[in-house]
C-alpha cells in the first residue's frame, strides 16, 4: 500500500471508526483498525464484532494494499501530528508513516487476520434527515433499561410504519417516544430492536452538518449510512413490550411550567432526597406547582413554581432522576406535565410539539 | 443568627472553603461548613485538620450566630439557586434559606463541634503579587515526590532571603526552581516545607484578579492571606535536600528549541515509549535536534526538529513525562536545554528568562 493523506481527513475518519474498537483485548486484532485502498479512496474499518463501522476517506494512492495496526497508537499519532499531509506505505506487517520531519513505523497485523464485517446487500429501506434523528436519539435513548437481565428493554425500539420512524425506549419505570418524518414511505411496516450500545455510539458519531442517514437491514443486521460512513450492527431478537397499552389516553390534570424552573427545583429537592430519591409534585389550582422533598438526615426543601394549572388539584411522587432525565434534554422553555393520580402514570410533553412525549411513573410510598 | 446575602457572594465563598472539606467522614462536622457572623460579615470555614480555609463573604446581619452545615448540601444548593438574594436564619441546630419561592431547612450541628483552626497572631513575614506566586506554583508543584515515604520531599520548599522567594520542588529524579520578587525584604531568612496538598489548594482558589498574597508563620504553621481567604496549614518538619550542589554550572551542549515542536516531537515519541518511558534526545550541530524512541512491540519514530545547537554534539535518554511536565506549563515559544552527557543532570530554561529552571536526571540503559 502507498497513499497520501490530509492529517484533518485522516484524523476524521479514526474518530469515525476510533470508538468501537477494543483496548487491551487479548485478541490483538480487535484492538486494530483495517486500512485498505477502496475504489481510490482510503477504507478504515473497526469492529468489537457487535457492532462494526466502515468509513472513507480521500487520498492520493499510488499502491493498492491493506494493513491492521493498534487503534490507540495511530489515533494518537495523528492527533498529534502538527503537518498536513502524511504519506502511508506498508512493508510486510508494517506501516511506515512519513511526514516532513516525523518518520515512523507502526507495527500491524495482516489484513486476513481481521474479522469480516457483515455486508448488506438489500437497498436502502428508510431514508431520514440527520438532524431530526439525532434529536431523536437524544430524546430517547437514556430510557432504556440498563440491566441486560430483560434483553429486549435493553434495546432500542425502532417501528417504520409508512412515512414514520417512531423511536421509544423503556425500563418498565418510564418511556420515551419520539416520532420522526422519514424521507420516502416504507415499502412495509417494519419493527426492530437495536442494541442501546449501537444506537449511542450512532448517536455520537453523527455530526452536526449531515445530511440523510439512510437504515438498511438484512435479517438480523442493520447498517446506518451516513456520508462516508457505515455503522452496522447486529439487532435483538424478541418482542417489544406493546407500550402504547400503558399511555393514558386522558388525564384529570394539565400543568403549563417553565423548564429551567422545574430543573431548579427538581435539582434543589433532589439534595434533600438522596435515599429515596423521592420528590412529590403537587398541582394546586391559581397557585401553581410545588415541590417537596425531606429528610430526616439532611433537612427538607419546598419550592413553589408559578405554573398554568387546569383540571383537579392533584398530586403525586416520582423519583426526581426520572423527570430531570426528561426535562435535561427538550430544548423548549417550557413543558406540560399531565398528571392523573398517585398511582397512574404521568406525562410530560414540550409544549406546542406534538411527536414527543415522556411518561414516568410515580413511585408508590 | 440572622442574615441576607446575594447569592454569588454565598456560592464564591462556599467555592474557596468547599474543597478540603471532607466527604463522607464518620466524624459528620468534618464534612460541615461553619457559618458564622463575624464583625459586619459572614464567616465560611472549613477544615481537614491539615489544612483550614476561612473566608469572609459581605451580607446584611441583624442577629449574630453561627452554625455548621454539610459543605455539599449548602454548595450544590446554592449553586443550583437561581435567585439573587437569600436569608439564612437559624433555629437551634438547623439552617433555614429562604429566597423568594425556595423555603429550605438544611439539618446542621453546632459550631461548638467545630474543630478550632489555628490562629496566627504574628505579622505578615512576607508579601508577594498573586499572579506571580501563581505562575510560580504552576511551574514548580508537580514536581514534587508522590510517595510520602520521604515526608520532605512530598513537599514545595520555600525559602525567604532578603526580596526573594524561592520555590522548589523534587523527587531526587527532577527538580523545578523558581524565583519570585517579594514586595517587601523579609527581617530574616527562613526557609521552611509546605505539604503539597496545601499548595495545590492554594493554587486552585488563588483565582486571576487578586493583588497581593500575605504569608505568615507560627513556629509549625504557614498562613496564606489574599482579599478576603486565609488558608492555614502544617509544616512539614524536616530538612529539605541541598539541591544547589546537584545543579550544574556548565554544560557542553545548548540547544534553543521551539516548545510546541518538542512537545509534539515528545509526544509522538511517547507512543514507541510505553513500557519504559525512556525516548532519546540527540542534538547535532547544524542539524537541530532528533527525538527517538522504539518498542519491539509497537515499533519506532524518529522526529527531526531545526533548533540552534551550540557546543557539542551530545545524546541522552530521558523519561517523556519529565520533559513534557516542564514543557506543558512555560508560558515561553521556546525553551533552551542544556545537556552535559548521557549520565549527568540536563536543564531546560525558558528562552529569555533567568527566574526559572528544571533539571532532569537522565535514564540510565
């Protein structure tokens, strides 16, 4: 192999694929990165065999080749380096690396040693704008459960359904849903669950600036591609729990209240809360919102928020981490929280949007 | 006690006495803030028994007292406040904050069980511009031995003679040496070890902006004094190394060198270094400087960089982090090293600037 490369493309390409690999796994080729010359351009490739990513980047080649070498090193190098442009030429299992004044050889795997990274040959089957999906992901994904004891919760729940991505994740606790306009209908209903490890390294990976992300899925696979980049995964198998069973239809109380004000709040609450992490809301007609927590170790804290309520003075408790996860990620000023008793669940939507919402649970005392 | 504050006044002086306080101490006072009216103002002290902080905040009083709260729960709630003004007040053994709809009762312990901070009832020894003394920490501090096996050199050396402070710190492998200008002549030389812990507080809520630093001493303790804060600490007892005797007076090799270029030049090395540290430095005349390093494990770099070599050609091998530490905090765009051999003590200066100095020991191969 005998390429030129820019530093900053370079650089951007092992970001893209810098994050998925191994460090320290005793199978040394999954802590490497493949480079290879594609169809005149550079491909790097990292997988910790669940999830895999394949990105392109320009370059000048002169040699057609391919070379495994330790992730860590060269992204560290190259963030490093204070040139332009760098060539990359491979002599055996090693990567020579020249730069003006820097002269360096990374020592590599062979390219055969590294693990294929499944291909999928279906067409695109939904195309949707970057940015909605990444406000998407932002307002779902921490809602998932974290114990893998429950494999499906653990996942992401993606449902394509004509010319809509809904996106909803759940710990049995509480549920986020966010729905998302795709680009073009879908040839068929479609219902999958992702691991939540691939869709936050998704999330993170996507930048600001791009354009569509197109989703792909062979049986037990999805690849999203997005610029030059691929990001593939393998799905959970089982069956979603049908949430839409558990979200109230009506509510007996509605609640108009600024965001940052509940987050102060909920936050200075919260300090008096540290063993049971509960907080109580209560809705009080022409007074507002106020919230309470105490105990008999720290001390006790009640704020009152002016607050648009209508329907019944009601009230109830929730584990305050629940409704800051929710309240820490809409971008609007304000939001609605729904209520109907202590023991039902409550909701909580931006105001004046209409494909979000939140539901939580109040904790039984 | 009795008393209105503006919050950014409350939550700057909670900052300066909030970190070295402890955390989770089975003895709970030692977790508390004490709170206190004194002469016209409001009293924060907090104390580890090797380092007290007393810092005095402006506030409206109409009835005197004081009291202890936990440090955490006052920070994080004070910081999280996002009003203007707040009233404490408190009754028996608990503090009430009110501030416009946030009503709080904070559990707290008498000031009685306070441990008492030592006062010092001497005058200023010496005086010192606060930015200068902060530069001067930043240079010097991370120096200093980790190991408290060898309780002099786990801390800064300081030492007063005529208008001058000199600042020290070792591991017997590396040495920093800085000199600041003091305001005033001190009545008598003194020389004395400061615990590293307390300087590096001293360094972190010696914040920009300040004027002067007063220094005071009781035969086993050290006061530092700036705008409204005192920080107060032990000695360390003991006789700190003659460290004069190990600094060369001349060199064979001297090289200018840019800062940025060695870091960089450093830092590709490192990643051929990792399991000895050890990189090579060679300067040859004409040519400038070359750095090397090589693992059979990850293979090598070589970096080539144009510097001014006077004298002698010359090589040594040296730790990266020992050279980079130094590097990392010079203000200057080029540094000068000083090489003898590969076996005697090598010296970086900053280009231009006659207050500071590092020597580092060569690694021996």
């Amino acid at each position: 192999m005998k390429v030129v490369c820019t530093k900053e493309n370079l650089k951007k390409g092992l970001y893209m694929v810098g994050r998925v690999v191994g460090v320290g796994n005793p199978l040394q080729v999954l802590n490497n990165i493949l480079i290879k010359t594609d169809s005149g351009r550079v491909k790097l490739s990292s997988t910790n065999l669940e999830i895999g990513v394949n990105t392109w980047v320009g370059g000048k080649i002169s040699e057609e080749g391919a070379l495994t070498v330790p992730a860590r090193i060269i992204n560290e190098y190259i963030n490093n380096l204070p040139t332009e442009k760098v060539s990359l030429s491979t002599k055996e299992t090693t990567l020579n690396l020249e730069s003006d004044n820097y002269h360096t050889n990374i020592n590599g795997l062979p390219a055969d040693d590294f693990p294929l990274i499944p291909q999928i040959k279906e067409e695109a089957f939904a195309k949707v704008d970057a940015d909605e999906l990444r406000d998407a992901l932002s307002e779902t994904i921490w809602a998932a459960a974290t114990n893998e004891s429950q494999p499906e919760i653990s996942g992401i729940f993606f449902s394509f359904e004509e010319n809509k991505l809904t996106i909803a994740s759940t710990d049995r606790y509480r549920l986020a849903e966010r729905k998302c306009l795709l680009k073009t209908r879908v040839r068929e209903k479609k219902e999958v669950i992702i691991p939540s490890r691939t869709i936050s390294e998704l999330y993170k990976i996507l930048g600001s600036g791009l354009k569509d992300v197109e989703i792909y899925f062979s049986e037990s696979q999805v690849l999203f591609k997005f610029n030059d980049t691929e990001l593939i995964s393998r799905l959970i198998d089982g069956q979603y729990p049908d949430y839409a069973q558990i979200v109230p239809k009506e509510f007996k109380t509605e609640v108009v209240v600024g965001r940052e004000d509940l987050m102060h709040a909920l936050r200075a609450a919260a300090l008096f809360a540290s063993e049971s992490n509960n907080i109580q809301l209560e809705a009080v007609e022409k007074k507002g919102l106020v919230i309470k927590a105490s105990s008999a170790q720290a001390g006790e804290n009640t704020t009152d928020i002016q607050a648009g309520v209508q329907g019944l003075n009601n009230s109830a408790v929730f584990n305050h981490r629940y409704l800051l996860d929710c309240l820490n990620v809409l971008p609007e000023a304000r939001v609605v929280l729904k209520l109907i008793n202590d023991n039902s669940p409550a909701m909580i939507v931006p105001e004046g949007r209409d494909n979000y919402l939140y539901i939580a649970m109040p904790t039984k005392i």
